[in-house]
C-alpha cells in the first residue's frame, strides 16, 4: 500500500494529515489527463453525518496503531485508480510509493487532487 499524505483537512477521513479511510477512490473528470482533473471520491465534508457514513470505510485498526506508533505511518489506504494515463496506475490500483492527495477551496464538494498523477 502507498503511504497517503492528505492536506483536505475539512475531510472526515483526515486525521492530522493523514487518510484514515481502509480505501479510497482516485477518481478523474471527464477524459482528462491532468492531475488537476483527479480527485478523491470518498472526500466527505466532516460533520456529524458524515462521521456516521464514514464509519464502514474507516481503517480503525490502522487509526489504533497510529496513535501508538506516531513515527510510523500506519493508516496508509488501499488506493483504487480510474487515471489510466497515469504512470502509477497498474490495473486501476495505485502503485505509487507516496501519494499525496490536496485539499482545495471548491464549490462543487469534489475539493481535492492527487499530486503524485503523472502522465505516461
């Protein structure tokens, strides 16, 4: 699994910087190419709705181990990718070693990208 670095900090899954949803989905608009255009489709606003639905995807076990190790990523999530151009993408997972994923200011909820997309 790729160690995810998230800076969506208005995300119910974000836990200082870093995911703790089990998998998440790198999803991209349209046909685009661009990293611009990709973005994470398990982003949730937190609020306290969300905290409840987040509940099934959440890695509890990874969250645990974080708090006891903190020098150690532990809540690194399975990383399911629709970019095919990307260079990273090997079957629709992600083969990435880092990934970053950027918050940003939107309005449409989709708030986020991936850094590390590369085009082939």
């Amino acid at each position: 699994m790729s160690d995810l670095m998230c800076s969506a900090v208005n995300c119910v899954y974000n836990i200082s910087g870093l995911c703790s949803a089990r998998s998440i989905h790198i999803g991209i608009k349209g046909i685009s190419s661009k990293n611009e255009d990709t973005l994470c489709e398990n982003f949730l606003h937190r609020n306290l709705k969300n905290t409840f639905t987040s509940i099934i995807n959440t890695n509890i076990i990874g969250e645990v181990k974080q708090v006891v190790d903190r020098d150690n990523i532990n809540m690194s999530p399975q990383i399911i990718c629709d970019a095919k151009e990307c260079i990273y993408n090997s079957s629709n997972m992600c083969s990435a070693k880092h990934v970053q994923i950027y918050g940003l200011k939107c309005e449409d909820g989709k708030c986020t990208k991936c850094e590390v997309f590369a085009r082939r």
